[in-house]
C-alpha cells in the first residue's frame, strides 16, 4: 500500500540520471555550435584585417590624396598623400569634423555639395602653391563622401610653357617672314629695277633668312638634347684643348669689336668625360655671347681651373667666361636659361640672337652632370661658371 501510494505520487521527482545525460549532451552541443561560431568568427575578423591593411597599403601607396568622410562629416579615412597635399598631420585628421581639419573652404563646400546634390561634383584648387583637381563622390546609401585629389601642378606648369613656346615660336618666325614677304612684294612691284635699293633689298632677304635657319637650327638641337637622341656619346676629352679651340675661332669676331679675349690656365691639362660636339657649342655660345654683348675695347676673360668638388676625393673641372659687357640686370638673372627669355630683346634680335642659345646651353650641361652658374652687375660685366666632374 505504501509502495502503491509512492507510485502514485505525481509530485515524485525524474530520475537524476537521467537529466545528467540530457544536460551533458546538450551542453557538448552548444559548445560545438559556439567553437563553431567563434572559429567562423575568427576566420572572418582575420579576412577583415587582411582586407583593411591591403586597403590601407594600396591607399599608402597611391600618388592621389583619397579621403573619406562619413554622414555627419567626420573624417574616417585619409591616406599619406592626402595629408601631404592639404599639409595635415596623421594625429589631426581620423575622428575630427572635415570643417576642422581642412583649411581649403572651396574645399568644403565642394563636399556638402556633393551630399546635397548625390551627385560627382569636381573642381581645380589652389592651395600652398599647389593646383590641386579633386573629384567629390557622394556614396550611394547616403552615408558619406569620398574626395580624391590630384596634384596637378606640374602638369598646369608644363601646359603654361607650351603655351608660351607656341606663341614665342609664332612671333619669332612671323617677324622675320614678314620682312621678308614685305621686301620680295617690293620687288615685284617694280623694286627689281631699282639698281639703288634692289641688292639692299635682297641683302635683308638674306639676312632674315639666315635668322630663321639659325633659329630652326636651334630649334631641332634642343629637341634633340631634351629628347636624349644627340651628344650621347662620352670619351675622355681634353677641356683646355675644347677651349683653346673655341677662343681661336671667335677670335675674328672679337678683333672687329677690338676686344681683348685672354685664356688663362689651358697650359695643363684638365680632362673630362664628354661629348666634343655638345662642349664646343657650349664654350662657343658662351664666349660669342660674351663678344656680341661686350662694349667696344672691352675684354673677356676664359679661365680654367680644378677645384675640389665638395665631397672628399672629389675634383671638378671649372670654366669662367668674364666679359666687360653691358651685364644683365639682377631680375632677369633667374629668367636668363629660359627659352626665348631675352634681357635686351631689340639688341638680341639686332645681333642675330635667336633667344635658345643659354637655354640649349643649360641643357648640355646638364646632359653631361655639369652645373651653371652666373653672377652679373648691370652696366659691368657678367660672369658665366660651369663645373664639370673631372675624370682623373
């Protein structure tokens, strides 16, 4: 009876064994699904990170500025080239408001235009001497903006001068040509039977003619040497000979304007590697200009000398060309290497300069891993220096 009574209890508990198994096994589940999960989880967090730092090494790498900023215009990502271009420190951009950290309001409101509108909104900058092209996308959901930036500064520069040498080359050939034009109409107008003027006439012809095979001439040089096609060729030349050469076939032109060209320091040897032919135009250039520019009884000096380059062990070869001549005011100094850049544009023109010679100069020099330099008062005199490393 009390067995019955027992059995019949519904308030009796389960037996124990068996919620053990049930809870043990449910358990060893759940830790399976959970090892699962925080595997996938891990796997996932590490594909995140792999992802993020090729971002930011592609972003790093990349010559464009990329910004981006989130919904409420706070910086959340710029890379090196970004913070190079709006000349912000790393420590002062991520998590700061884009108002705060750019300090190019054009800027700014290029990328709250580009929210309102939903729409690539571009400008060109300017900004610390920088032109800068930047492109503003509005992202599609709407939360954020993304701005790259080009620095497109030499390219304007470039544009700019050949814009200038279009117009410079232009004027230089239409001046001569329509001297030339104007004297042949004369001639055919009846001029030709002018005994008086017709040789005068065809003497002129002659002389713009030759200004503009000078001038194509000194056009194709300098296309050769900024290309590299010419004076690539480099031996062990004697640079006291190359200047001793120079100074007897000037010399003619210099007796007419009874000047008085002295060499000093060619008794010794200084060798160099170079070309011959790109040394004898620039020993050339420089002392025809320095005859052409002179006064009448003036002199120029060539000096040439070795002198320690700087750095120990080292010995560079060194030329001056010292005139007496007109000189060159101190503002036009920088400008004087410039093609078609003339201090004195009607005496240039008068003397048969075609504005390249100094610029095709500079050129050589430098083709050869040599420096120029000029020092000049106006009214007394320039001094033209040029280095070469010496080869021995």
């Amino acid at each position: 009876m009390r067995a019955a009574q027992t059995m019949s209890d519904g308030n009796s508990p389960r037996p124990r064994f068996r919620a053990t198994e049930f809870d043990e096994a449910a358990l060893s589940r759940l830790g399976q699904a959970l090892n699962s999960i925080s595997g996938n989880l891990s796997d996932r967090l590490r594909m995140i990170d792999e992802d993020r730092h090729r971002l930011e090494t592609v972003l790093g790498a990349t010559l464009e500025g990329v910004l981006a900023i989130d919904q409420k215009g706070v910086v959340t990502l710029m890379n090196q080239a970004a913070q190079r271009l709006l000349t912000v420190a790393s420590d002062q951009s991520l998590g700061r408001p884009f108002a705060e950290v750019c300090r190019i309001p054009r800027l700014i409101d290029l990328t709250r235009e580009a929210v309102s509108d939903r729409e690539l909104r571009t400008a060109e900058l300017k900004s610390a001497g920088k032109v800068l092209e930047v492109y503003a996308t509005p992202l599609a959901s709407g939360n954020g903006t993304v701005l790259v930036i080009h620095d497109v500064t030499d390219v304007r520069r470039l544009e700019s001068i050949r814009r200038d040498f279009v117009a410079n080359v232009s004027h230089e050939l239409k001046t001569p040509l329509t001297s030339i034009k104007g004297y042949v109409e004369t001639l055919l107008d009846g001029g030709v039977e002018d005994v008086e003027n017709n040789l005068r006439f065809l003497k002129k012809i002659e002389v713009h003619v030759n200004r503009l095979a000078t001038l194509i001439t000194d056009l194709l040089s300098l296309s050769r040497i900024e290309s590299g096609e010419a004076f690539n060729q480099r031996m062990r030349v004697n640079l006291a000979d190359l200047l001793v050469g120079a100074y007897q076939r000037l010399a003619p032109t210099a007796e007419q304007k009874e000047l008085d060209v002295r060499v000093h320091g060619a008794d010794s040897p200084v060798h160099i590697l170079a070309d011959p032919e790109a040394l004898h135009q620039i020993l050339d250039n420089l002392i025809d200009n320095a005859i052409k520019y002179n006064k009448p009884g003036g002199s120029v000096d060539l000096y040439l000398r070795r002198e320690a380059a700087g750095a120990p062990g080292r010995i560079r070869a060194r030329v001056d060309v010292k005139d007496t001549g007109v000189g060159i005011p101190q503002e036009d100094l920088p400008r004087i290497f410039e093609r078609f850049y003339r201090v004195d544009k009607a005496r240039s023109r008068e003397l048969g300069g075609t504005g390249l010679g100094l610029s095709i100069v500079k050129h050589l020099i430098q083709s050869l891993d040599g420096e120029i330099h000029v020092e000049s008062v106006e009214g007394s005199g320039s001094t033209f220096t040029v280095w070469f490393p010496a080869a021995d």
